[in-house]
C-alpha cells in the first residue's frame, strides 16, 4: 500500500482502495493472527495472502496406525491464507524405514511424489482451495527396525502456494515424554516394536509398569530381577505406543515401546 500513499493519481488511488477491498474479503474472517493484525501505525500494509513463520505444515506422528509392520501418519496444514499448493520434503533413516506409498486423503488434490537421494518430495495442488487442520494426505512407511518418532525424521521443509513456511513434527506420544532417568541406557527393552513378546532387561531390581497414550494402566507392577529378562505377553494389546515406566530403589526410568 506505500505506492498507494506516494502516488497522488486518482486512478491508482481507486485501484489501490479495489485490491484492499478485493483481500480483504479473502481473508478468513478473525482467522488472523495477532501478530498480523497488530501493525504498527505508518508501516506498509501486510497482505493477507503472505505464507510465513504463522502457516505451518504439520507431520502428526502422535496420530499414526500400525497394520502389520507399516505405519502410517498424517499431514495437514495450519494457516489463514487462502492456499491451493502444498509442497514438502523430508529425509528418514532408510536403515529402520522404507517407504510404501502416500495416500490422498482428499477429492481434490493433484499430488506427486518421488524418492531421490534418500529423500523424499511432495507437490500437490488443487483448483479450489485446501482445506486447513484436517488431515490432507497420510504418509505410510514400512519399518524396518523401530517405531516412527519425531527425530526420525530430518531435514524438512514445507512450502505453501509456492513459498517457504514452517514446519512442525508432533511427537509420536501425545504427551511428549522422552525416554529418561539416570538407568535410561542400561534398561533394554526388546524387540522394539513387539509382535508378541517384550523383553525388558534391568540393572537392578525393579517393577515394571506399561501405560497406554490414554494413562490408563496395561501392566501394573510387573516384577523384573537384576539382569534377568521380564518377558510380556503382547499379543493381546492393542496396537500402538505404549509407555513403560521401569521403577526401581534409585531410579525411575520411561521408555516409549511400540507393539503391532
């Protein structure tokens, strides 16, 4: 709008007062952030069609599925621009996952993709606009050793209509805790995924207790001896993250666990 300001023609006055108009009626009404709205008095005026740091693509690995020894994600946007291409890549460790394919969760996205130099590329675009904080495609990978988590994944970046936006990976447990306690590296647990027995091996003498994402308890107390293997029946689980909290006279240790 500065041309507006510095040019006194009357025409290029009505046309800039039309393209206010015509962006304004774009956006999504209160959609905007405040960081947008609050400018500050004399600057130039923001378009509401600007991808930035406040439109995000995300990766929602809390909400995966398991079928078999394949996991799959969604992806989705967060933004209040009007948007009609999605783009992104990412890299993952092809020694514990491979791709399998990526699925249209829409009826109107035209997307591509392809593997090149262990990375993977996503374009995808649509004559109407795209839909925000829905899932818009799943991504499905076969693993090959542990279960997805967020640092699995690397090197990503996102682009809205064409332009660099943020990106944000929510952690494969919804609550975000992280494997820790002062044992964390001396407490095994295996195989990791499960697929019918879990073995959880301990420096000392310990209880061993399994929550599922929800909090509620799956395995209460279980008692596991110094460096003796706690075998677990899993085949009767519901597939999906578990976390196991392996608690002993000096130390409490969380692990994330996976059973398929």
């Amino acid at each position: 709008m500065q041309l507006c300001r510095s040019n006194s023609n009357t025409m290029k006055q009505h046309l800039c007062a039309l393209l206010f108009c015509l962006s304004a009626s774009l956006t999504f009404a209160g959609s905007a952030s405040p960081a947008r709205d609050n400018q500050t008095p004399g600057t130039s005026f923001r378009s509401s069609f600007v991808i930035d740091m406040y439109d995000t693509v995300v990766f929602d690995i809390s909400q995966s599925t398991m079928a078999g020894n394949q996991v799959s994600f969604p992806v989705y946007i967060i933004t209040d621009d009007t948007v009609n291409a999605l783009d992104f890549s990412l890299l993952f460790d092809e020694t514990n996952f491979s791709l399998d394919t990526i699925i249209n969760l829409t009826a109107y996205l035209q997307p591509t993709y392809n593997m090149v130099m262990n990375t993977l590329y996503f374009t995808s675009y649509s004559l109407q606009e795209i839909d925000h904080h829905i899932p818009l495609i799943s991504i499905r990978l076969n693993m090959l050793g542990h279960y997805l988590c967020s640092d699995d994944l690397d090197s990503v970046l996102g682009y809205l209509n064409g332009e660099p936006c943020s990106v944000k990976i929510v952690e494969c447990v919804s609550d975000n805790i992280a494997e820790q306690g002062a044992d964390a590296d001396l407490v095994s647990v295996y195989p990791n995924p499960s697929a019918g027995v879990l073995n959880v091996e301990t420096p000392e003498n310990a209880t061993v207790q399994l929550l599922g994402m929800n909090g509620a308890s799956v395995l209460f107390q279980a008692p596991a001896e110094a460096n003796r293997p706690l075998k677990i029946n899993t085949t009767g689980f519901v597939p999906g993250i578990y976390i196991m909290k392996i608690v002993s006279e000096r130390n409490v240790t969380v692990k994330k666990v996976a059973v398929r």
